[in-house]
C-alpha cells in the first residue's frame, strides 16, 4: 500500500537547527511537487539546559498529496538525544520509523532526559512495530568534517545537516537542492 502522505518530525535540542532542517526538508519537497504543511514546534523554556525535557525544539512536516494540515502523528521521527526522543514519543504513529543518534544516549545524557532504566526504548514501551535506526551522527559528522577547518562547536552545530541528508537519502530527495541552498544561505560566513 503507498501512503498519500507521510509525516516527518525532527526533534532535539533547542539550537540543534531542527528549525533549518525542517524547513530544509520541506522545500525540497515542494520543489519536488509534493504539497507541504509545517509545524515548528518551539521549547516549553527559554534557556532550558542542555538534554532536558524542556528544552526541546521540533519541525514537524506533512508531505505527499491531499495535504491539509501538518499531521497529528509522524510516520519518521528524527530524535537527536535522548531528551527529544521521551518528548516525541507520544507523536509516533505505530509503525514509525524512529531514526535516534546513538552517541546522544550516554547514561549522562538519559539522566538528564530523567529516565529511570539505560534502556529508553524497553522504558517507553515502544511498539514491536517501531522501527529503530540508531545512526551515530555526532561521530560520522565529527569523521566527515575532521578536516574541514571547522572548529568542534561549527562541526557539532552540523550534525543536523547530517541528519537532513539521511532523511533526503530516505525519501530520494535530491542532496545537490539542498547543498546549493546552504551555500546561499552561509555564503558569507567565513571557514
């Protein structure tokens, strides 16, 4: 069965750019001919510590066809800590897709999001039905741009864009779209 439209969210800290990546995200699909409608998802606090519950910031975006609002569940969620992925949860449809970056679930990182178990996944009862992608996107960033000249804050402010190319790679978004609008946009920001 092919689905009419397909929900994607992408959760995480607020500063992780989940804003930019959405918005990414969502014009390369309406390039693409599909209709969109969006949903930024802003943190509960301003200022709210790093991996915390309250600090996490999403981008919710509908595609396909027959696309009317920005969905109420998401089919793909992107959770880049263990914090966005406990505030997300409620938001995946049964038989999701839920990518998670595995260098964010430190037993630190799980405190912080106040787990009680070092095994999110088992803790939030997810469905059988869920699929896991755990991808490290904090190290392949790291690998990918060790030598950039980037320094480690630029390299780590990066890994949503890692992120973004994962999900394109998913939905056969063409990357060279969104590489083309980055340099627009940062044009000016000096290596």
């Amino acid at each position: 069965m092919q689905r009419q439209s397909v929900v994607v969210r992408f959760c995480g800290d607020s500063g992780d750019g989940m804003q930019l990546t959405g918005n990414m995200f969502a014009s390369l699909s309406a390039i693409l001919g599909d209709e969109i409608s969006t949903l930024p998802d802003f943190p509960a606090e301003i200022r709210a510590p790093q991996g915390t519950l309250g600090g996490v910031s999403g981008f919710q975006v509908n595609l396909g066809r027959g696309v009317y609002t920005p969905g109420d569940k998401a089919d793909v969620i992107v959770a880049m800590n263990a914090a966005a992925l406990k505030v997300c949860v409620p938001l995946l449809k049964s038989d999701a897709v839920l990518i998670v970056d595995t260098d964010s679930f430190t037993p630190a990182d799980l405190t912080k999001a106040q787990y009680k178990t070092d095994n999110p996944f088992t803790e939030l009862a997810l469905p059988e039905s869920v699929q896991i992608v755990p991808v490290a996107l904090t190290s392949l960033t790291k690998e990918s741009l060790k030598d950039s000249g980037l320094d480690n804050k630029s390299i780590l402010k990066s890994r949503n864009m890692f992120a973004l190319g994962v999900v394109c790679w998913l939905f056969s978004r063409p990357i060279d779209k969104a590489i083309h609008f980055l340099e627009g946009k940062f044009a000016k920001k000096q290596l």
